[in-house]
C-alpha cells in the first residue's frame, strides 16, 4: 500500500491511499460520508457512518464483508484505523446516502481514479502535474527542472539500495542521513531545523545550489554502489559516505570561489518571496 494521499473535494479533505497491488484507490468512508452529508465535525461523520454501516449490514450488503481498515491520520494528528472502500464499495454506499452532493462525487470519483490510472499508464503525466504544482507555488522554472531532475535521481538511488538489500525505512533514512552530514555538514533533521521547517520536504526549501549538490551526492553514490556492489548496510553506508563526500568537495569549492556560504537557512517561504519581489519591481 502506498504511502496515503489527501484528495480535495469541494474543499472536504478526502484520505485516500493507492493500493499498488490491486491499482485502485481506496477512500476514507467516514471522510466521504462527512463530504456528502455537511457533518461539522469528524465526531458527527463517524456516528452517521456508524448507523448507516449497521443497516447496510442488516440489508445484506455484501460489499461490506470485504471492506478493509488503514491507519490513516486522524484529526487530532494521530494514526487511526478507519474503515476504507474501493471505488466499487463506495458507489454502493453512495446511494444509501441522501444527498444533493452525490452525483457531483461519482463524477469526481471517476476524475480521481482515472487521473491515476493514466499515471500508471504513463509515468510523463505525474512529472507535468508535479511542473505545474510548484509553478503554482511561484517556484522559478529554473529550479523546478533541478527539483525534477532530483525526483528521478533519488529514484535511481532508492531502486540501487533496493537492489543491495536495503530495507526501506528506517535504513533509507539511515543512509540518507549518511549523504547529507558528508557533503552538508548535517543531518537531514539538522538540516531541515536549520531551515525552520518541521514535517515540510527539505528538498521543497533548498535553493538551487543547494538541490544541486545534493543531486551530486545522490547520483555519485548511485554510481559507486554500482561499481562496488555493497553486500552488507555497513558497506552501504560507506558508500554513502564516499557519495556525500564527493559533493562536499564541490561544495567547499563552490563556497571558495563565491566567497559565501552554500547551505542556507532560506526556505520555500522565503524564495517565494523574492520571487513576487521581482515580479513586483517596476
């Protein structure tokens, strides 16, 4: 199951996640029967949820017996197991609920899965919608090809660490971790306090220099894990380590010639705002 996403619907917060193996999407129940009858709170959605689920099962709703539960993020920030249904389960549903919203849903339903089944189909679509997110948050488009070019990079990356044995996680993180204090200085967690961000993406608020060098130490460790075939995660944290460095170099470099520092404490909040600073000018 991939990692949940939040999908909007007339302004309602949707949960959803994307089961890979089955490819369909799965929906938060209670958040989709909040959307459809204007519950004011979760509390009240869940209660409606809760009834309308017992008569479903006492009409012999069949569809029910198969429903699953995912931990997902509730209201008050924690991870809860809420009930979810595929789009099939969820039409049925649908039509036990009165409410004017209903059509306008399956249409948006529809919209949803095929968006990522087209996605599925063809990788190039989840690139452009990603291009035209960041220019909606007034990213230059400069820095947004270094952004996607650093998407692909990481990719190559985590599918070599897969390849090594690497456990996603806990040891990507580790390694990850490893990259940065080699050619930053810190850590990704360092880093990110020393941009003031707290669950943002880091490489959301770094600047292009930065983004750069980061792809350096990413795709030179890439290459050596390639040519040293690592078998152990200490072996692959050594490589880590000679990839990070190889961009701690460049970075000590750069920093040389330009006579200032190349990590900064600027983040996303802040290029924004040079970037309406210069549409602004005169």
């Amino acid at each position: 199951m991939s990692k949940n996403q939040i999908q909007i619907f007339e302004s309602k917060r949707i949960r959803t996640a994307w089961d890979e193996a089955n490819e369909e999407w799965l929906f938060s129940v209670v958040d989709v029967v909040g959307a459809l009858t204007e519950q004011p709170t979760p509390r009240g959605a869940s209660n409606y949820w809760a009834k309308l689920k017992e008569r479903l099962i006492a009409e012999g709703f069949q569809l029910l017996t198969n429903c699953q539960q995912l931990k997902m993020k509730a209201a008050d920030g924690k991870m809860r197991l809420t009930d979810v249904a595929n789009t099939e389960q969820l039409l049925r549903i649908i039509q036990s609920i009165p409410s004017p919203k209903a059509e306008p849903f399956k249409m948006w339903l529809a919209s949803v899965g095929r968006e990522r089944i087209d996605e599925v189909i063809d990788p190039e679509l989840i690139i452009d919608r990603a291009l035209e997110t960041y220019l909606k948050k007034g990213y230059s488009r400069e820095w947004i090809n270094q952004r996607l070019q650093a998407i692909q990079v990481r990719k190559e990356l985590t599918d070599e660490w897969q390849d090594r044995g690497v456990k996603k996680g806990i040891e990507y993180a580790i390694l990850t971790d490893e990259i940065s204090k080699a050619w930053s200085g810190m850590t990704t967690r360092q880093y990110k306090s020393h941009k003031g961000l707290k669950k943002e993406n880091l490489r959301d608020n770094m600047s292009t220099l930065e983004l750069v060098l980061n792809i350096l130490a990413e795709a030179t460790t890439t290459e050596i894990s390639k040519e040293q075939k690592p078998e152990t995660f200490e072996e692959n944290m050594q490589v880590a380590k000679s990839g990070g460095e190889v961009a701690g170099i460049a970075r000590i470099e750069a920093e040389k010639r330009t006579g200032k520092p190349v990590i900064t404490s600027k983040n996303n909040a802040d290029f924004g705002k040079l970037i309406t600073d210069l549409i602004d000018m005169p």
